[in-house]
C-alpha cells in the first residue's frame, strides 16, 4: 500500500485494489495469527507436552521468532545498506518492446 499511496485515491478502481482488498487481507491475517497463537499455547495442543506452562507448538514458534530478530540485527550491523533501501533502485524497470519471445503458450488439456 505504501508504494501506492500518491494514487491510492485517483479513482474508484484504485481506493478498492490498492487499499481496500489488501487491508481487509492484512485483517484476515491477523485475526488468524491471533487464533494460532492462542492455539498454539495450549499445551493439548501439542501432544500434552508442557514448556514453562505453555505448548510446544508456541515455544518453538516464538524461539524462531526471537532467533529470526537476531539473525536480523545481526545482518543489519554486517549489511547496513540493505536497511538503508540502498540495494535496489527506487525506480520500476519498463518493458522492452523489443524483447523477443520464441516460445508461445501452451494449451494444458
């Protein structure tokens, strides 16, 4: 949504597919994580399994969690210029006319 935002509102088409279809996703989503989270802790869940009072399911998630935070720290130290969007142009590449495709679709029966 956010690369969007300058034409978010240009017309009727735009304010549905750039802004409204991805935030009712971006909902979905969450309510979902939510419902797995509060899943996932129940230790019944998990084959009866308890860790520190939680299920198995949760405490494996949320360690790759913390450990996927780490990992991200730790490449931002080592790779900065990522975190700073200097990788990537801003710019959207164009089509070339001039591409030259000798393969033609192929009909799956």
């Amino acid at each position: 949504m956010w690369y969007f935002r300058h034409t978010l509102f240009a017309n009727l088409h735009n304010a549905i597919f750039r802004l409204v279809f991805p935030m009712l996703g971006g909902i979905a989503l969450l309510a979902v994580f939510v419902i797995s989270v509060g899943e996932s802790m129940n230790p019944d869940n998990g084959g009866g399994a308890s860790i520190f009072g939680v299920g198995p399911v949760f405490s494996i998630g949320f360690g790759l969690f913390i450990l996927g935070g780490v990992v991200m720290l730790v490449l931002r130290a080592l790779r900065p210029e990522f975190f700073r969007s200097e990788t990537l142009p801003r710019s959207v590449p164009e089509r070339h006319p001039t591409s030259t495709t000798t393969e033609t679709p192929t009909s799956v029966r």
